[in-house]
C-alpha cells in the first residue's frame, strides 16, 4: 500500500480518538505507577526504624516522584486536550454534534453548588490532591530527618 493510498483510508477523526484513547489510558496508568511507588516508599516507613539521613533520602525521593508523576500528568492532560480539542473542531465543521456532552457536562457543573461535588468532580483535581500531599509528605520527612541530625 503506497502512502497516499494510506492518507486515504486512514480517517483523521479515527486517529485523533485513538490518540484520546491511548493518553487517556496512559494518564490512569502513571497515576497507578506512582501509587505503587509511593506504597513502596512508604511501606520502608514501617518496616524498621530508619537513620537521619535515610529519612532524608527516603524524603527526596518521595517528593522527587510526586513532582515527577504530577509533570508527567500534566503532559499527558495537555495532550488528551489537544485530541478534545481536534474532534469537537471537527464535529462542529460535520455539524454532527457527537460531542455535545461537553456542553451538557459543563451546564450539569454550574447546576451542582455542593462544594465537594464541585472540588473533588474530576479525576485530575484528585490526582493533583494525592500528588500534593505526598510531595508535601516527602518535604516532612526532609525536614524530620535534618531535625534528628540536629539533635544527635
């Protein structure tokens, strides 16, 4: 198969919905690495008793994966954008309103006043929440760790 006739049969509304696909998928899977990560780190918490500096270390770390895995999180929710971006531009150049559910999900967001339901309605606003308060768990230990070097 040559490459036009390749242009041809390759539909770009399929391709950027497999693109959606792949990112989105994606994102859910970092945010489960890194959920095993910091078990992991965290679970050498409760084994044994850790010296000042391994607390440290284990406090960089952690901090170093959360910053890591929020960056990571923000690529992947730039690019799922722009594959967002693309089919509704499409579908409003079709006029086939396949993606009219943005509309209805953000009229379904002004009706909703609970606060929690507001704060807490997307996956990305939680996984920015966990990012946020292992980062700062990672910046504690740091802190415990230089704490106990004092005191010794």
């Amino acid at each position: 198969m040559s490459t036009k006739e390749y242009k041809s049969s390759v539909n770009n509304e399929q391709v950027a919905f497999e693109y959606l696909k792949i990112h989105s998928a994606l994102r859910t899977t970092h945010f489960n690495y890194f959920l095993v990560g910091v078990t992991a780190l965290l679970a050498t918490l409760v084994d044994e008793e850790l010296s000042s500096v391994q607390t440290i270390i284990l406090g960089l770390f952690l901090g170093s994966l959360s910053l890591i895995f929020y960056y990571f999180d923000l690529r992947n929710k730039e690019l799922i954008k722009i594959s967002e971006d693309y089919l509704i531009s499409f579908d409003d150049k079709n006029s086939r309103n396949f993606f009219s559910f943005v509309e209805k999900e953000t009229q379904a967001r002004r009706k909703d006043y609970s606060f929690v339901r507001r704060k807490f309605r997307s996956h990305g606003r939680v996984y920015k929440i966990l990012y946020f308060l292992f980062f700062s768990t990672g910046i504690a230990l740091i802190i415990y760790g230089l704490t106990l070097m004092t005191t010794l």
